[in-house]
C-alpha cells in the first residue's frame, strides 16, 4: 500500500511511557515528513474532540454577527500582533477575518462579549494546544538528534505563543485565494480545520491537499527549525484554496519564540560537521516585524515580500 502524501501519526506512544516499536517508526516517518516538505498530522493527540468541536461552533457564532457587533473586539494598539478581532485589508491578496489570542493570562487579550462561553472554551483550547506544542517541538528535538530537552531550553518562553480562529468567506467567480503561498515564521503550527478543507502543502513541486479528518491535528513545521537545523527540516509552504459553496473555519496555534531570541543555523548541522551555514543570524522579532509589514503593507511585486530567503547565505 502506497504511503499517503501526509502522513498521519499516533502521538499515544509519545504521550505514554511506551517502548514498542511504534514511536520508532512514528520517529522515521515525522523526520522524513520534516525533511522533505514539513507537514504530517497527528491523532490520540490528548485535545479533547468536544473542546476542539465546541470551539469551532462558537467561533462560527462570532464571525456570523454584524461587523458592528465583531468590531467591539477590534485590537489595542500596544501588541505587539493584533491580538482580538481583525480582517485582512482590502488591499491584501489574503481573504479571511480573524480572532487572536495571545496566552490566556496575557493583558494583550481582547476577548468578545459574545458568544458568552468563547473565552473560556478557547483559553481552554489554548491550554491543550500549548502542551502539545510541547511535546511535538520534544519529538522534533530527538528526529534531529539533539541533545534531551535542547530545544525546550532554548524556547522556554511560551509568553509569544498566540492562536487564531479564522474564517475563509467563499470563493468568488473570479478568485479563490484564502492566504496565499507561505511558510509560517515561527517554530511549529498546528492548525484544526473543519470539514471544508482548502489547506494544501506543496510536494514535489505539486500542491497536494490536506484532508480533513475529524480530530485530527495538521502540523507544520516552520522558519526557526528550518534555520537552527540549516535546512535539514524544512519550513513548510502552504496556501488556503476558498471553496465556492461555503466559508471555511479554522484555528491555527503558533509555538512561538521570544521575540529576543537569535536566530541562526546551531554548530551541530554546521561546523561540527563540516557544513557552511545556510543562513545569516537574525533577531527573531525583527525578522517578524519584517513579516508583518507583509501584511500591513503588501509589496506591488510578489518577489519583494520578505520571508527566509532575505537571510539565505548564497553558495
């Protein structure tokens, strides 16, 4: 039987003390995911499949009402993202609407009235979404052979975590485009879908969709494990296609690093072995900031939008 395209893994082992052959192999599988395009799901994950249900079916209540009544959600001016309600500009090429939530203590939060139970339910869903960060950045750590828990000790900070439920209105006659192709800036994604789909990964030069699976977890890897690791594991691109019957719900948590933090290929996929990094050093904020302004302010010329390759170190 032919391997799909996206691999899908059992996390039990990993979240049990397990020693069969089934984390060896779910091991192999993740690395050669990570090394070829960056993407695979998880299942037996530990998030509860009421808590991801329920969070879907409230976030779809809150991009139903008035623009008036989501508008009361509108971000305050000091986050450093726009953390509460936004919508892509007119002018970006993107087409979705959004609610981000930094960690549920943070004073950067600006959570909607209504529906009544949405903050609870997504702090709750935050909560999960963060240890399985976690465990996932750990399983990254042993595929690329680092020492235990060096990744932990270098993103100990879960202060610049954040999660976004968006909302995809449908395609229109003449484009269909929900995000455009990207990779993600930060250290791992996971992203809940409902059951419209539209996510595709690129492999191989082909754009392969991503199929949505009920309680089933999408992850992604992306730019800061890209260049620690000096592109053994690769950042994943990946675009949202709109669909033309019905909007399409999502959320997508980022584990994220402090914005303070440097960035650049570690020695052990370097010098150690021989090999010329890949990329120059940056600030980790900086390099958001960066990938913000693509936003804010999209360039006329797709080639002049700021992602990885503003770092790559010409061979």
């Amino acid at each position: 039987m032919v391997e799909p395209i996206i691999p899908t893994i059992d996390l039990f082992p990993f979240l049990k003390e397990n020693k069969d052959g089934n984390k060896k192999k779910a091991m192999e599988t993740i690395t050669k995911a990570c090394s070829e395009y960056g993407f695979f799901q998880i299942v037996n994950h530990g998030v509860s499949l009421d808590l991801m249900k329920q969070a879907m079916e409230l976030s779809k209540t809150f991009f139903n009402y008035s623009d008036e009544e989501k508008n009361k959600s509108s971000p305050s001016s000091n986050a450093p993202l726009p953390a509460g309600y936004s919508r892509q500009p007119s002018h970006s090429p993107d087409k979705n609407e959004y609610l981000l939530v930094f960690p549920p203590r943070s004073n950067f939060n600006v959570y909607p009235q209504n529906p009544p139970k949405l903050r609870e339910v997504v702090e709750e869903l935050f909560a999960q979404m963060s240890k399985i960060g976690v465990v996932i950045e750990n399983i990254i750590n042993e595929c690329l052979g680092l020492p235990p828990n060096f990744l932990k000790e270098f993103n100990n900070d879960r202060s610049w975590d954040f999660m976004v439920a968006l909302r995809y209105l449908p395609a229109s006659n003449n484009e269909n485009v929900g995000i455009t192709e990207h990779e993600d800036g930060n250290c791992v994604t996971f992203v809940l879908q409902d059951e419209v789909g539209g996510l595709e990964v690129l492999s191989n030069e082909e754009w392969v969709p991503v199929v949505p699976a009920e309680g089933t977890i999408v992850v992604n890897v992306g730019d800061v494990i890209q260049v620690l690791s000096n592109k053994k594991f690769k950042s994943a691109s990946h675009r949202v296609v709109r669909k033309g019957e019905k909007s399409r719900y999502s959320f997508a948590f980022f584990h994220n690093l402090n914005g303070e933090k440097w960035v650049e290929p570690l020695p052990q996929f370097t010098k150690e072995i021989g090999e010329s990094p890949k990329y120059r050093g940056f600030l980790y904020k900086e390099y958001q900031e960066l990938r913000m302004r693509n936003k804010t302010h999209p360039p006329s010329r797709p080639e002049d939008i700021i992602n990885l390759t503003h770092y790559a170190i010409d061979d």
